[in-house]
C-alpha cells in the first residue's frame, strides 16, 4: 500500500518573475556583448542555448489547481507527494505525468447511482434493487497507485456490496424484531455504507452516505405478492375492528348494569352482543328491525 505524503512545489507568480527576469539578464547579456564587438561563434551559441532551454523547460513545471484538487508528483516511476493546496504552482517538470491531467485527481464530492439490480432477498424472493452512494478520494496515492481505475473500482465494489446486502434481508415480512429491506430502510442505509467503506478504503475512497433508491419485488411476483399484501392488510383490517367492537359491547353492557337500565339473563346478553357484533363488524350496512312484542314467548 502507498501511503500519500505532502509533496514539494514553488509559487507560481515567483517563479514567472524569476523567469522573466532571466531572459532579460540573458538578453542584455547578448545585447551587451554585440555592442562591444566581443561576438564569438561559442558565446553566442552558448548564451542562445541557454536562453533557449530556460524559455522551453522553466513553463514545461507551471500547473494550476482549483479547490479541492490534488496534483499527484511522479519522478521516473517513483512517488514524490501530493500538492493539494489551490493556486498557481511550479515544480520540476519531469515530476509532471503527461498528459499534464494524467495525475490531477479531483477530491469534490461525488454521486455514484448503481443501477437497478435484481437479485433474491434473503427468502429467496426475486426482487429489484437499487441505491444511491456519496463518495470522495481522500487518499490520492492509495486511489491512483493501489488499485487500477478507482471509478470503476467504486463502480464494481458498489454493486458487490448491494447486491450482498439484498441476500442478508428479507424484503418485508420478517420475523418479530426482524430487520427487513421495506422497514429498516435507515438501518440497512448505515450496514451498506459500513460495507462499503471497508471495500473502498483500499482505494482512498470515503463513503459519505448511502441510500436506497429503488425496492419493490421483481414483475414476475409482484402481482402474487401485491395480493398477499391485500390478503393481509385486510386480516388487520378485521382484527382492529373487532377488537373495537368487542371493546364497545363491553362497554355497553357495563354501562347498562351500572346505571341499572335494564337486567338481562345470559341468554339475552348472548343475543344482545351478537346483534351488536352483527352491526358492528359487518361490511353492509345494518337494517333495523323494531320488535313490538315482547322479548320473551
């Protein structure tokens, strides 16, 4: 593993003014020597090849980096360090991989969408999946020199990681206190980007954040398994009406014993409370029938 090291460069602006200050002593040297007829054949090819090889080397070392941008420094195969801090720069020219962007690495955040995947959940279940994930390098050295192509890195690891966290969860319907991928949404959010770091550490790459963009079972079930959802939302349904009717008749006939309206045997709760449940629980709407005789033959 190749651990980053801050790396050496000068001021752009100083180097520019130390640039152009050269060519002028060069060129008053030049200047000087022709007006007092000290010409030669080696002064004037040894002040020309100087001059020339500052004006071609000194701008081969300038680079400019925005904010957050790194400049990576490479010298015959070997790594130099990282430039990290935002300006004008110059540095040995050889240091500077060509093409001259070869090295730059950008440090912004980024967004990775890793495409709907299908998978099985961990029933088995086919379904689809997909998730959004935040990244940055951190580490220029490990990103550039450990691993080949980091965004494709990222790419490949992200869509191991998603498709390993489908087969860890159910999709709903999990056991009681159970993690699924419908209701845990946040919990399975943090064990991917867990998961994730530990992949892409390797390759100086911090995971901000991850999201779940995309859930649902895949279309050759969905139809079944939307008619289970109905089967058993209309089983809650039920349940929560009966237990509030029967709540209600329990009331009733406390009310009417306390406040002595009216005493009634068992066999005529038993029927007061089926009439009750009858109305109370049935999806038609009740039809009253008014006895004008007696309650006992």
């Amino acid at each position: 593993m190749t651990n980053e090291k801050h790396g050496s460069s000068g001021k752009g602006w100083v180097v520019v003014a130390i640039h152009v200050l050269l060519i002028i002593a060069l060129i008053w040297l030049f200047l000087s020597s022709a007006l007092a007829n000290q010409w030669s054949l080696l002064g004037i090819a040894a002040q020309s090849f100087l001059l020339v090889t500052i004006c071609l080397i000194l701008p081969l070392g300038y680079f400019t980096l925005q904010p957050n941008e790194a400049k990576v420094l490479v010298l015959f195969g070997k790594y130099k360090g990282t430039i990290r801090s935002d300006g004008f720069h110059w540095t040995n020219p050889l240091q500077l991989a060509q093409p001259r962007g070869k090295y730059t690495v950008s440090q912004r955040i980024r967004n990775f969408e890793i495409e709907k995947l299908k998978v099985n959940d961990k029933r088995g279940n086919p379904i689809e999946i997909a998730a959004v994930v935040v990244w940055r390098v951190v580490d220029t050295a490990h990103a550039l020199f450990d691993v080949d192509h980091y965004e494709h890195y990222v790419k490949i690891q992200s869509d191991a990681a998603l498709r390993h966290l489908a087969n860890c969860y159910p999709y709903d319907h999990g056991e009681e206190e159970e993690v699924t991928l419908r209701s845990g949404m946040d919990e399975v959010a943090l064990v991917l980007k867990s998961e994730l770091q530990e992949r892409l550490a390797k390759a100086g790459v911090q995971v901000d954040e991850t999201r779940l963009t995309h859930l649902a079972y895949a279309p050759e079930i969905a139809n079944a398994m939307l008619r289970r959802q109905q089967a058993e939302a209309i089983i809650a349904a039920r349940r929560k009406i009966v237990h509030g009717a029967v709540s209600m008749v329990e009331m009733a006939l406390e009310d009417l014993k306390s406040k002595k309206v009216v005493e009634l045997d068992e066999e005529r709760k038993a029927a007061m409370v089926s009439n009750l449940l009858v109305v109370l629980c049935g999806e038609a709407e009740a039809t009253p029938v008014i006895n004008t005789g007696t309650l006992y033959k």
